[in-house]
C-alpha cells in the first residue's frame, strides 16, 4: 500500500524531492502556455479546502489549478465546519477523507492541520499555518529560478518579523538547497529558534549560511534576493499600534535595495502595505517580481499536487 505523504512542513521532503516538485510545476506551466491546457493528471479527483483564515491567491490558485487538472476542489469556510468548535480537526479529517482525495487547509494554529493529517486518509496540504507557509516557499523559488536562472548559490535576504510562517519556510527551503539565509529582525522578533535549530543541522550538512542580525544594511549587501511580508499578520491586529513605531526602519527601501547584488529581484507574499514594509517605488518598481511570484501559486501547487497523488 502506498505511504500517505503529506505538506505540513517544507521538510516533509528531500532536496530531490523539492527539486522534482519545482520542474514538474515548471513543466506544467510551460505545458499550459503554449498547449493552452494541461493534461488531465488528478481528472475527476477532488480537493476540500478548508480555511479557517481568508485569502485571495491560495483559494483561486488551488481551485484553478485543480479545474485545469481535471478535478474539481471544494470551498468549506470558517462558519461551514467550525474547526475544533463542533468537531474535532482528527474526525473532520477523517470524515473528509472518506469522500475527498486531498485536503488543504489554511488555519491559524500549526497543531490544528497536523491534528487534521493525523486523522486524514489522503495527503493534506498546508496553505498556511502560524508556523509555516510551504505553498508559497515552493512559488517563491520557483519564480527565483525563473528569473536568476538558478535556485542555488544565492543569498536570500528577509526584513521585517521574523517570527513569521513565510520566513520559516523559506529559512528551511533555503538551507536544503544550500543558499544563504539573511533575516533582519529587531530585538524580540527574531525566528523561532527551534526552527533556526532545525535549520542549522541541515545548514551544516547542505553547507548553508544562517545570519540573523538586527542590521538591515548587514542583510541586504549583496544579497539576489529581497523579501518582506506585512509588519501585523493576521491574528496580531492587537499589536499594530506597537509594530507600526518598531519595524520602520526594516522597510524596503530604493536605497536598501542598492546594497543588494545589481540583479537583485524584490519578493513579497502579498497582500502588501505600500509605505509600511516596502516603498511603493520598490514594490512598482522594475526589480519586483511580486505579481509573477503571485501567479506562481497557481503552477507551483499544482505541480505540488500531482507529486504528492502521483
């Protein structure tokens, strides 16, 4: 019988495996361009979506993806099941695995989707959890290879709070492929250092660089790539008042990104706040590939998808 394999985690696979997944969804996207449809890999499989937070990108990319997959996906929002209110995130797995071939949820808490995988027959997917973001990682890089014509012997650079489910994923996903990870943080929102552990075995294995530093210019000089995500993530509105007078001076600035490498790109998961983490003149500007890293969603999970029904 064939293994359940899951995306929870960024390390739920192996250097190969990220590296299958990322030319599968680049041969898919390229399929899609010039054939103008793609093959009918999952036909007539089913997705349930489960959100328990809103999005723009993850919704469309899954739902789409899946339709031009030959399947079909499922929306089930935070007042149709309750997560954990009127049912547990184990039986809830159980009970749609039972109907559904896959499973992706978007929750607040990372124990609630590993609750929800343990109970679950079929792979289940994180579309963003407090801990980590995988989904996007995996169309961030694909976007870098896209536009540096490689995904390895680079440096990443991240600014703004680090103890955030992008960086994480990214941090981890860097460290497999062997790249340097720069994230500039202020005192009190460094990453979660059992992460940073985690990562740093792998570093020491992959010959990968880990620098956390409350310096901005540090992080950036020289760096290919350049990220930031929202200064108030969604679930810590209460703190806005107090975020908004620390991290001004991680903004991604022109003058910021001249420290970079000259063909440095500027990423952002989106949504993005123009004045607050990134300059509007940046994020407008001709080295921001956030839109085409957005669109990436879309190939990027759908490649994800057939790998791990494949």
């Amino acid at each position: 019988m064939k293994k359940i394999r899951h995306c929870l985690r960024i390390t739920d696979f192996t250097v190969q495996e990220l590296e299958t997944i990322l030319k599968l969804s680049a041969k898919l996207k390229k399929e899609l361009k010039t054939k103008g449809r793609n093959k009918p890999l999952l036909k007539d499989k089913t997705l349930a979506m489960i959100f328990e937070k809103p999005s723009l990108r993850t919704r469309i990319s899954f739902e789409i993806g899946l339709t031009q997959l030959g399947g079909h996906a499922i929306y089930l929002g935070p007042s149709d099941i309750q997560m954990g209110a009127r049912e547990t995130a184990h039986d809830i797995g159980v009970v749609t695995s039972s109907m559904a071939d896959m499973i992706m949820a978007r929750t607040f808490k990372h124990s609630t989707i590993e609750e929800l995988a343990q109970g679950s027959g079929v792979p289940v997917i994180n579309g963003l959890s407090d801990l980590e973001h995988p989904c996007q990682i995996l169309a961030d890089y694909q976007t870098i290879w896209e536009k540096l014509k490689t995904y390895k012997g680079i440096t990443v650079s991240y600014f703004g709070d680090g103890n955030n489910n992008v960086t994480h994923s990214l941090l981890l996903m860097s460290v497999l492929l062997g790249n340097e990870f720069r994230c500039a943080s202020p005192q009190g929102f460094f990453m979660n250092p059992k992460v940073v552990a985690e990562a740093q075995a792998i570093a020491n294995k992959t010959k990968a660089k880990i620098v956390q530093t409350t310096d901005p210019k540090t992080a950036a000089k020289g760096a290919q790539v350049i990220v930031t995500d929202t200064w108030v993530s969604m679930g810590l509105e209460s703190e806005k008042a107090k975020r908004l007078k620390i991290f001004p001076t991680y903004q991604v600035t022109e003058k910021l990104m001249k420290l970079a490498d000259k063909r440095a790109i500027f990423m952002h998961c989106l949504p993005a706040y123009r004045g607050k983490e990134v300059a509007a003149a940046v994020i407008d500007g001709p080295q921001s590939v956030v839109f085409p890293e957005a669109a990436n969603r879309l190939h990027s999970q759908k490649g994800l998808m057939v790998f791990l029904y494949a």
